[in-house]
C-alpha cells in the first residue's frame, strides 16, 4: 500500500445516503483518509475508522474518534460483538480474498438495530465491456481496476455475495448514467438526471459503475453464538422497494469521481 494518499476523495455519499437509522458508533472499514469518516461525523456519528496504512491513519485521525492499524483480511479482533451500529464497507470487499469472512465479522461486530453499508464497483460497466471487447484487461491506479482488487462483482453478483453472506438487502441503489460525453453540455440537467435515473432502474448492470446495500444480518439464519442477532426492521420508505440513488458521473481514468477506498 503506498502513502501518498491516493484513495483521497470526497466521500461515498451515495452510500452513506442509505442510512435510515439516528446516529451512534459506526466502524468505517478501509477508512483511507477519513473522507466518509467526515460525512459520518458531520452527521452526528461517532466514527472508529480502519486502516493498514500509517500514512492514513494519520490523515484518518482528524476525521474519526479513534483509528485501528489493522489488516482487514485479519478480521476485526479489536471489536467487541455487538459494539457498532454502523459498519461501513465502501470499496473494500473486492481488495479481500476471502470477502464473506469480512462480512461475517461486520455482522459479530453490529449492534441489535444496526445497519452494514456496502459499496462494490462493477466490472461490467459500459467502460469496462468496451475496453475488454477490444482486448484489453489493464489495471489501473484507482477506479474499477484498480491494481489492489482481487475480487471482481458486477450488479448482480455484488447482490448475491450479501446474500449468500446471511444478508438481507433492505435497500439497494446505484451510481452511474449513460455516455453523454460532449453532449451533457447541451442537454438540460433535469433531462439528463431523469434519463439516467432510467438507465440505472433499467439497466444497472451496464450503466452503473459501483452498486451500494444497506443491509442487516438475516434474522432466519443460524448464526454461531455472538456472531450476529436478529436485527429489527425499522419502517421506512426503503421498506417495500429499492430506492433510485442520484446518479453519479460515470468515473475516467483518474478515478477523480470514484470514491475509491483501500482495504
């Protein structure tokens, strides 16, 4: 992991907008410089941040109440279960080998009533199909192919690894929009934000280029003793349907629009 500070951004706030509980403690997993620490906590949450990286621990630890120096592949042993009643995972699982064990360990760490963000990007957005039409499969510094991944998602399979994790998905959105390039400059922006809000609700596998869940541990699986609880539903909106999120830039080379988090 470099230090220089390369996952710096303004924070997931497609993500964070899922939220529908009041704040309390939240563990921000792969914190990188403490962007959506900031979010969190200008929003009232007491923010423990984690992170491999000294360098952005110490950027983290302005943002955040404490910050952890640890490999999230080692899981969270400094947590005790039940303790947070957020756990953020904004673009982490796809830097782990082994994904579903960091979710297992989020649900042991959640309190009753709690809430697990996750944020993946999608290898199958337009950008990424056209590029290995041709024959090309390059990484890159930050954004979809970032050098660090090991586990690719699309959409669908972003939702299935919740799901297959003991999740139930109680909202659901994503970030993207079709290829305006030039023409967005010619076109009014409520035209643009209605059709790419359509692109995304109609086509989110090819449009989108990072899916975000609000989800909680499923009250119907077995799960070892402390691991997790039965989590109460609160009522809400995203209670019957998948809320649209407001589309967000498709990201280029530079990942300047990605929020783009290290593990």
């Amino acid at each position: 992991m470099s230090t220089d500070l390369r996952y710096r951004n303004k924070g997931n706030s497609a993500l964070l907008d899922l939220v529908d509980i009041p704040p309390g403690r939240a563990l921000d997993c792969g914190c990188g410089a403490g962007d959506n620490a900031r979010l969190l906590r200008d929003a009232g949450w007491r923010v423990t941040g984690v992170t491999r990286d000294p360098a952005e621990l110490a950027a983290a630890a302005a943002e955040c109440e404490s910050v952890e120096l640890v490999d999230l592949a080692d899981g969270l042993g400094f947590a005790a279960d039940g303790f947070f009643d957020l756990v953020v995972l904004s673009h982490i699982l796809e830097h782990l080998v082994e994904p579903a064990a960091l979710l297992a360990e989020a649900c042991r760490v959640l309190s009753p009533g709690g809430r697990i963000l996750v944020a993946l990007p999608n290898v199958a957005h337009y950008r990424e199909r056209a590029a290995h039409l041709l024959g090309r499969f390059d990484y890159t510094e930050t954004g979809v192919m970032d050098v660090t991944h090991l586990r690719f998602f699309t959409v669908r399979t972003a939702r299935r690894l919740l799901e297959d994790s003991g999740l139930e998905i109680l909202a659901a959105g994503a970030s993207g929009g079709l290829p305006w390039w030039r023409s967005r400059q010619w076109i009014s922006e409520p035209l643009v934000e209605r059709a790419d809000r359509w692109a995304l609700r109609t086509r989110p596998n090819l449009f989108a280029w990072q899916s975000v869940f609000l989800a909680v541990p499923d009250s119907h699986r077995a799960w070892p003793s402390g691991a997790a609880r039965a989590v109460p539903r609160a009522a809400s909106r995203d209670e019957a349907r998948e809320p649209a999120v407001p589309p967000i830039p498709a990201p280029g080379r530079s990942g300047g629009d990605t929020p783009a988090v290290p593990s």
